[in-house]
C-alpha cells in the first residue's frame, strides 16, 4: 500500500501538483509504520520526489500526461489504482482555475471510467456525475469545456446500464437534448452521441425522452450536421432507435 500510494504520489507530482503529492506521500508513510521517525520520512520524501523527476525527464514530448505514462510503465491496471486518479482529475477539475487543465482533467475522468470498466465507471458516476453535470448549467463556462463534459458522460455511460439509470433521476437526458438546440455544432453533435450512449438498450430512458415535448424536433438540425468524420450520424441513431424515423 506505501509502495502504490507513493507512486500514486509521483503521478500528482508529475502533473505540477506538489503540495497535494506530498501531503498523499506523507499519508502513506504515516500509516505504513508508526514507528518510523519524522528523519526517516523526510528521506522518503525526498526519495520519491527525486524518482519522480527523474521519470519526467525520460517521458518527452508526450501528448498523454505524465502521471497515466508512470502508471503504464508500471504496468499496472489495478482498479483501485485507476480509481485514485479518477479521484485526483477531479481534486484538478475543482480547484484549477486553468480552462486547460479542467478540459484536461475531465477528458481523462471520462477515458478511465471508459478504460476501467465497469466498476471503474460506477465509481466516477457515483463520486462525481453531479460535479460534471453542474458545468453544464453554467452560462459562464466555454463551450469547449462544456463539449468536453458531454463527452465524459457519454463514456461513462456507454453500455452500462447501472450509470444509465443514475442519469435519468440527474435529469440528464432534459439536459442533453436542450443542447442539442445549441450553435456550436461540435456540442450539440456530441449531445446527440452522448444521448445515444444514455439511451441505447435502456427503455427506460428511452421512454423517458420520448416523453420530452417536441423531443423529436430538437434533432433535426443536429441530423443536418456534417457527420462526414464519424462512424455514424449519431442524430439519425438516436431517431431510429426511437423509431421517430424510418430506416432508409
């Protein structure tokens, strides 16, 4: 646990964190042995601040961050490790005043609860679903941010079922469909996946969007988007799976 906590502890510091990495290191040394003296802790301190940058400096140049390259190079996809970081994206996401960073962190929340599967998922749901949601109610947050967040939801969604049922009594699906009305085309086309992730192989949720007024209607310009660089048009998607429009 000292060992996993201390790494944990490198990550946050290779991500410019310091003083919440030394508080998570220190907490780790605390509870590993109460007979260790306060010299002996310093030293480890130390010890794993030296590892960490010396790590930073054989990760160049990379666009994934650093603390997710430490974990892959430890060659560990333990859920409780993947757990930890979602937990610490979002201690980023809440106190950064760094667009950057809260569009970073949020995208990595999302792709770890993707990535870990379905426990992994439940966590993040559980923890932090409302936090996510609650940027989206702002008027003063950018839209890439917003954009962003739709696309944590729908991986933290897609094909689990549990989750699925958590946003329906968030109010989600309301939420999602509003911004399908929205200008920026690139939010309101990942509303449309996002809704899909929400509602495919839950009735119901889909019962529960059908029972939008003029939920049909809000689509239509979404369908009209140039979905040329998706798989799929997820607009037409969702109105087929609906059975709001016909198979062509």
């Amino acid at each position: 646990l000292l060992v996993q906590n201390c790494f944990i502890g490198i990550a946050v510091l290779l991500d410019n964190n310091f003083p919440f990495a030394i508080n998570l290191i220190s907490k780790a040394v605390r509870s590993s042995s109460g007979s260790r003296t306060s010299l002996e802790m310093e030293r480890i301190a130390r010890a794993v601040r030296s590892t960490s940058l010396a790590i930073s400096r054989l990760l160049p140049g990379s666009h994934d961050s650093s603390s997710h390259r430490v974990l892959q190079l430890l060659g560990s996809d333990d859920d409780n490790v993947l757990k930890q970081e979602i937990h610490m994206m979002a201690h980023k996401l809440i106190t950064s005043d760094s667009n950057d960073d809260r569009i970073d962190a949020v995208s990595r929340m999302g792709h770890l609860a993707w990535k870990g599967g379905h426990d992994v998922a439940l966590c993040c749901c559980r923890h932090y679903f409302m936090t996510l949601l609650s940027f989206l109610h702002r008027a003063e947050e950018t839209c890439p941010l917003k954009t962003q967040v739709v696309k944590a939801i729908a991986e933290i969604c897609i094909s689990h079922k549990a989750n699925q049922d958590i946003t329906r009594g968030y109010g989600v699906i309301e939420t999602l469909s509003e911004l399908l009305l929205e200008d920026a085309h690139q939010l309101r086309m990942w509303s449309a996946y996002a809704l899909f992730a929400v509602l495919c192989g839950n009735t119901a949720n889909q019962q529960a969007a059908l029972a939008i007024p003029r939920f049909e209607m809000r689509f239509v310009r979404v369908t009209l988007d140039d979905w040329s660089s998706w798989e799929h048009n997820a607009a037409e998607e969702c109105l087929l799976m609906l059975g709001l429009k016909d198979f062509q």
